[in-house]
C-alpha cells in the first residue's frame, strides 16, 4: 500500500484552518473514494480530479484510491481542495518527488485541462501558512508577494507544472508604494448642506450611526459617501483583514491600495445579500462594508425582515451564520448611514408640494422606527439645493479642499482623545463627564420631551463627541445643546 500526506486550508468564516490530505492507494476494485466531504461536492471534486490529471500527461493509478480529507468536523465546501487532492494521489502513486510537498500547503481549483485557478479564501490561506511556516503551493496572485512578512510560495498555472521541480516564486519584483490617494470624494463638493457635514464630521470622529433625511435630490447619496473619505487611513492589519474578506468574495484588490469600504445597498436587497451565506459560504454586504460605511438609501422601503437582520452586526460587530452542520462567524463592523425621503411622495417640508395624507406619513415614519432606528445616534434632515448650486458642485476639483483637510484633521484629534481614555482605561462613563450646566440642561430636556433612558445615553455620547471635536475634557451645554440639534422628534 502506497500513502502520501499533504496540507490543504478550510474556511471557518474568514479564517483559514490547516488540514490534512492524505492519499491511501492499495489493491482492490478501482475506485477514487474522497472521504470527509458531502458525497454531491465529492462527485463533482472526482471529475475535475480525475480529467485534470488525464489531460496533464499523468495517470490515475487503476487501483483503489482513498482520498481522506482530516479532520472531518472543518467546513470543506469550497473548490481549494482539488489541487491538494490531486497532488496527494500523485505523490501516492509516484509520479511526483514526496519531498518537494513535505510542508507544503495547495490550494486551488483544477479545470478539466488542468488548469488551477484561484479559490475563495486564497489570501486567508496564505496569511494562515505564513502563521504556520508552511510553504504555499497555489495560482498566482498579486496580492502574495505582496504580503508583509516571510512566506514560500511556490506558483502552479497547471498540474502539469509539476511535471518540473518545485521552484519558490521569485520575489525580486519592485517593491509597490503605498499610494496615499488624493480621495476623490471630498466635503469642498457638497455646497451648502453645514448641518449634514457637522453631522459627517461628529458621525467620522465618534463612530455614530447617522440618518439623513431630505427630499429626492437633496444630495444624500453625495453627502454618505464622504464619510468614508473622513474616516482616518486604514493601517496594514486593517487592509489585509479587509483584503482577506475581499479574498473570500473572489475578489483580489491588492492589499496595498485598499481604502474604507463604502458598500451602498439596494432597498430590494435579499436578506441572505445583506448578510451572506450561501453554499460555500459568502460574505454579505455588511462583510463586506467591514472597518467602513455600509449606505441604506430608501431605509423606509427596506422589508422589515431584511433590517432585523441588522441588528446582531450592530451590536456585536460580526454576524453568525448557521450553517448545516457548523456555525460561521463574519466580521461585520461597519458604520451605518441611511437616508430615507421625508414621506412616500418625497417633497415634505420643502420648496415642492407634498401630496400625502398625515396618515400616509405618519405609517412611512412608522416603517423606520424600531430596532434599526433605535441604535442610530445622529438624525439629520437636509434641504432640497437649488438646481445651479448642484452643477457647481459636480464642477469643483478635488485638488484644492481645504474644507475637506481641515475636517479630516480634527476628526484625527478626537479619535486620538478618544484613544487615550481608551488606553487610560478611564472607566467614567461620558455621563460623569458632564459639567454641571450641561447636567441640568439635559435633565430638563429629558422631563419636557420624555426621552427615554437610551436616547439620553445617544445623546450623551454625541455630545461626548462634539467635546472631543473641541478638544475639551468636560462635556460642556454648548455640546449637549449641539447634539440635542441631531435628535429628531
Ligand atoms: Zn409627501
């Protein structure tokens, strides 16, 4: 009996996990058995296994050949594990040297012809072997070599490549900068709208929820997608956590060049789009919006059953899939930004008519209270602009935003406040911070407009906030007076 062993990587949501691939080939009926996988992706893994190896000029032994993928309880459903298997099966069979895999890590997809192709998770899996100083033995992908640290990578376009010795990927390409872009959305382009921006600002220093409503045209859509250019740069471990999702999602950026992820969704998004699943497993669209701003525009058109879903991410960061025999946890840590129209014809409250009736607006209102609205900090509502006013607009240039830097830097001082107490421990809850006019402001304004105990605590986190913007230590009434002004109804 002949047995040869090699690693391959499972998913368990975006991380990779090391498993063994071993071969057994010996006497009996011919057969290709590949146990530790549902018999249906087993199937098709079989034929792309057995025909890859045919057209590469190799031979599928005519023995018994048992394919064991260890151990049994990892998620194997993605299509990786093809060239893992096949090599196993040649290195048992001793068409291939068994000492070029020792330590070896495959991963890839195989074509009929032999061809290997990326699989999803490829960069998770090479970040997991640099962790586990195994070599990697997969397609070409631009963002390896790129990545931080040592990995041995060895590059296979086909089975047949391995017909030649194994020889690791030449790594004397140039090194790629780091490109720090010019953003090319910036504030200086929204004209008008300061109340919308303020709440740009407080939402990007304080990591607030925010809400804008206005009429069709108000530029609600322009004014969401600068919260991601306010967000301060992402550092590498960010990028390669986002890379890795992308990875996951089939997708290959290049780590390097990642920005804040602006994921803007559709009203008719399924529940399994906005969350993922899917077999193998996908991200959603709240994955994907990780470590940046996930965009509800519509929020009131949204089916209810779709923004429940919401509601774990919210809380925890991550959301958890059940799949049917595990569990798979995604990261999920975004900051939300919905906008919704006024009322269901749109124009309440600006320079053209609405024609609802109080009960039409008040049962639209109605569609985004609840849960979702509940865990948004910042409610703002912006103006319809004058038709010349937005032409200017889509005219300025990026290269000059003075506006735009200003925000940015001082977004930077209150998050570096914030940190500080963060890494002080300070475990005075913002409440404690008030000054004593503030106190009694806010208690008043409590009693007049009966806010609950949740929108006390929103509203103290605001203003904890804006003090940061200002760079004060106490939360002063002119800041509670400020966050008041983002509170509607
Ligand atoms: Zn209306």
């Amino acid at each position: 009996m002949a047995a040869a062993q090699i690693f391959g990587q499972a998913l368990v949501g975006i991380k990779a996990n090391t498993i063994e691939v071993e071969t057994t080939i010996s006497n009996g009926l011919p057969q290709l058995a590949i146990v530790g996988l549902s018999e249906k992706r087993a199937r098709s893994m079989r034929e792309r296994v057995r025909s890859a190896i045919e057209q590469s000029g190799f031979v599928l032994p005519d023995r018994r050949i048992v394919v064991n993928l260890a151990p049994a309880d990892l998620p194997k459903e993605h299509s990786g594990f093809d060239l893992p298997v096949a090599i196993s099966i040649l290195v048992a069979s001793g068409q291939i040297d068994p000492q070029d895999f020792l330590s070896v890590c495959a991963m890839g997809e195989l074509s009929l012809s032999g061809r290997v192709r990326a699989a999803p998770g490829f960069l998770n899996a090479a970040i997991n072997c640099q962790r586990q100083a195994l070599a990697l033995l997969g397609p070409y992908q631009d963002d390896i070599p790129m990545l931080p640290g040592e990995l041995d990578y060895h590059v296979v376009g086909s089975l047949a490549d391995l017909r030649q010795p194994l020889r690791p990927f030449d790594a004397s390409m140039p090194e790629i900068p780091i490109l720090e872009p010019q953003p090319e959305k910036v504030l200086d382009q929204v004209l008008g709208q300061a109340m919308a921006k303020r709440a740009l600002i407080i939402a990007a220093a304080g990591d607030h929820h925010m809400l804008l409503s206005g009429p069709p045209g108000s530029g609600k859509t322009m004014l969401a997608q600068r919260l991601a250019t306010l967000l301060p740069a992402l550092n590498d471990a960010e990028r390669l956590e986002i890379a890795c999702i992308q990875s996951m999602a089939g997708k290959t950026e290049g780590y390097r060049n990642i920005n804040r992820p602006f994921r803007e969704i559709h009203h008719s998004a399924s529940a399994a789009a906005l969350i993922g699943g899917g077999s193998p497993p996908r991200p959603g669209e709240i994955t994907m919006a990780h470590l940046g701003v996930l965009f509800l525009d519509e929020l009131a058109e949204f089916a209810p059953n779709v923004l429940n879903q919401l509601r774990q991410p919210l809380e925890s960061g991550s959301i958890d899939l059940q799949r049917a025999h595990h569990r798979v946890q995604y990261p999920a840590g975004f900051q939300l930004i919905a906008a919704t129209n006024p009322c269901p014809c749109g124009w309440l409250g600006s320079r053209k008519p609405c024609t609802c009736s109080v009960e039409q607006v008040q049962r639209y209102r109605q569609r985004i209270s609840g849960p979702i609205l509940d865990r948004i900090d910042l409610q703002v509502s912006v103006n319809s602009l004058e038709p010349d006013l937005m032409l200017q607009s889509d005219a300025l240039q990026t290269a000059q935003s003075p506006e735009h830097e200003t925000a940015v830097a001082i977004i930077q001082k209150a998050r570096a406040l914030q940190q500080d107490r963060r890494q002080h421990k300070t475990r005075q809850h913002p409440r404690q911070q008030l000054q004593k006019d503030a106190r009694r402001m806010l208690l008043s304004r409590a009693k007049s407009f009966h806010l609950s105990a949740r929108s006390i605590d929103r509203i103290i986190r605001v203003s904890r906030t804006i003090a940061d913007l200002e760079g004060e230590t106490a939360i002063l009434s002119t800041h509670l007076e400020e966050a008041l002004l983002f509170r509607q109804g």
